[in-house]
C-alpha cells in the first residue's frame, strides 16, 4: 500500500503494530507487540464508566538526512503521570513510556512520512482502567497502550489564519477541575461548543476563564499566545492544560529576544496585541486572525489581511526547523531513533 503523503489530512489511518503494557497486582507488565487494532475489556472497567483515561499526542518527524526525530517525549511523559495522579490512576514510569513510544515509531518506520510531504507521525499513547468497579473508585488494573498514525501538515495551503468565537454560555473546565489534566472528559465537555463554533465558520470557541468570565483560558484544544511590544504573552491559568508546544515557544520566543509573560490576560486586553496564535502539537501554531465576541458583539482583529504576523511567522518555522532537524536541537528536546 502507498500513502499519498501530500494529502494526508488529521485523521486515523491503520499502521502495522501497536505497544501496550498492562498493570495489575501492583505492578507494570512486560512490553509487548500487537498487530490487531481491537481490545477485549472488561463491561464495567472504570475507564467506561468513570472517566479513568488519559491519553497525550506527540509526533515523530523524518529529516532532510532520512532520519527520525521525536519530539519532546519526556514531557509528555512527565504531562501523562500528572493525568494519573489527577484521576487515580497508576503511573505509567518514564521508561517505559520511552521505550514504548520509541518501539511504536521503530516498528512502524515505514509510515513517517518523508521530509518533502511537510507530513509527520502522529504518536497517541493512550492510559486507561481496565479492572471492574461498580463502585465509584479507581480501578486496581490498567492498560497503557500506543499507537501511531501518520499525519498531513495542518494547514494544506501553507501556514493560515483561522477565527474564533468567544461564547460565554459554554466552559471547558473549572478554576480548582480537570482542565490541566489531558484526560478524555474534557473533550466530551468540549464537543457541543465545538460544533456550535464549527456551525458558525470558526475554528473553534476561545475560552474565558469559568469562575469570572474575566480572563483568557484556551483556544478549543489549544494554548493560547499574544504578541505585543516585543512581548509573548500567555495565559497562567488552574484550568488549561500546559501545553508541550507552548512551553517551547516561551524558550525560543526568549531566545529571540522577546521578553515573555505569563500571567491572567483580561479578555478587553485582546485589543492591544499585534498578533496572536493558538498552539499545539497538531498545528504547532495557528495564527489567530479575529476573535469574535458573540455576546458583546465585538471583534478583535489581528490578521486583516489574513495573514500570519511576523512573530508568529519566526517562531512557527524556527520550531518545524528544530523538529525535522534542518536546524541543531540545542535544547535537548528531539530523541533520534537509530
Ligand atoms: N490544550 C489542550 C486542551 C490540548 O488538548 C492540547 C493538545 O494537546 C494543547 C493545549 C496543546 O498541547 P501540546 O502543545 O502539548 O500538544
Ligand atoms: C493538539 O495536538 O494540538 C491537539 O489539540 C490534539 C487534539 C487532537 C486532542
């Protein structure tokens, strides 16, 4: 089978072989290798009941010099472990994270997606209760699992601006919740303000913190920056979740000498940013063009051109760079699986 690996878009495509790792008794298991994308679980294991799961997303990259680069592994385990302890769940260790990780990429090399296509394989490793409860209490068993996908370049015609909507009718999470924990419940609390703002032509809903509706929280999945004054803004919030891509814009917008804050951002401060982006793994940053509020009728503008501002420019391609490899990975963040 050939991948067309120009026009892959964000969707799931079925690779050869699968990692899982279970946990009973009181400790991990052993590694192992799967081919069959099915599980059989328990009817009443927690995770379909009570919401005990977890999952993360990261990517590997191949290079100009054919080889494969992983991006930030160990964060997203460390991010991982905090969702265990946020939801009771055992902690998947660090290396066996890795070495699954690494061994989900090794055994399925040949889905990364050559350098040209501008493609990447998409890593989901996944954490669940799988042990029978009816009660309300953590499971005493679960499964870690990781699988890949490859994955297209998140915008096909070249890095865009999109809109998004604030609507104070619909929270993400609460101030002291889940929403720094990247647990599957706050995607479910996500879909109907996602469709909404879909159903409308935005991207998705940009949300204000869920206590006083004062302040900037996340853009749908996504962190959210500012620039203005030589200055990266991003929100210090209980209630989003501390997003890999961002954290490591913070460490090159600095080292191109932005100063960077982070701190409460009052939603009237929109109106004083010269650009603005969301950031994750998927898009790495989508520049933001407008924000609409729909309750105030008002706009915030960024791009009125549509396109993506200088800073956001910079920062975008600087961190493609470092991920492919076109430029030395001077922070430590890229593993080479040989
Ligand atoms: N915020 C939410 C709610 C997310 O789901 C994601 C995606 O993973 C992000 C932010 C971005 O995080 P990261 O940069 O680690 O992918
Ligand atoms: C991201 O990677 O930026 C995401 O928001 C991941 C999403 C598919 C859950």
């Amino acid at each position: 089978m050939e991948l067309d690996w120009g026009n892959l878009g964000f969707g799931y495509i079925k690779t050869d072989f699968n990692i899982r790792c279970n946990y009973s008794n009181g400790a991990w298991g052993e590694i192992t290798i799967h081919q069959d994308e099915y599980l059989t679980l328990h009817m009443a294991a927690t995770s379909l009941h009570y919401g005990q799961e977890s999952f993360e997303g990261l990517k590997a990259f191949r290079g100009k010099d054919g080889k494969v680069r992983i991006f930030r592994m160990r964060d997203n385990a460390l991010r991982m472990q905090d969702s265990s302890d946020g939801t009771m769940m055992a902690r998947v260790p660090v290396e066996i994270f890795e070495e699954a990780v690494v061994k989900a990429v090794t055994l399925n090399e040949r889905f990364v997606p050559p350098y040209e296509s501008g493609a990447s394989l998409y890593i989901r490793p996944l954490l669940f209760g799988s042990g029978p409860q009816v009660g309300v209490r953590p499971s005493a068993e679960y499964m870690f699992i990781v699988f890949v996908t490859p994955v297209g370049p998140y915008f096909k015609g070249g890095f865009q601006t999109t809109p998004f909507v604030i609507m104070r009718e619909y929270d993400r999470s609460a101030p002291l919740g889940m929403g720094k924990f990247k647990v599957g419940g706050n995607y479910a609390a996500s879909l109907v303000a996602g469709e909404r703002a879909h159903q409308l032509g935005y991207s998705n809903i940009f949300y204000l913190d869920a206590k006083e509706k004062k302040y900037i929280d996340e853009c749908g999945a996504a962190n959210f920056f500012g620039i203005k004054d030589n200055t990266y803004v991003t929100p210090k919030s209980t209630s989003i979740l501390p997003s890999i891509t961002n954290k490591s814009l913070m460490t090159l917008a600095a080292d191109m000498g932005l100063k960077v804050e982070q701190r409460h951002i009052p939603v009237e401060e929109l109106a004083t940013f010269e650009e603005a982006g969301a950031c994750g793994t998927a898009a790495v940053i989508s520049p933001i063009e407008r924000i609409d509020d729909y309750d105030e009728k008002k706009s915030y503008v960024f791009a009125p051109d549509g396109k993506p501002g200088p800073v956001c420019d910079k920062l975008y391609h600087k961190l493609l760079a470092i991920q492919y490899g076109d430029e030395a990975d001077q922070y430590g963040w890229v593993t080479l699986v040989e």
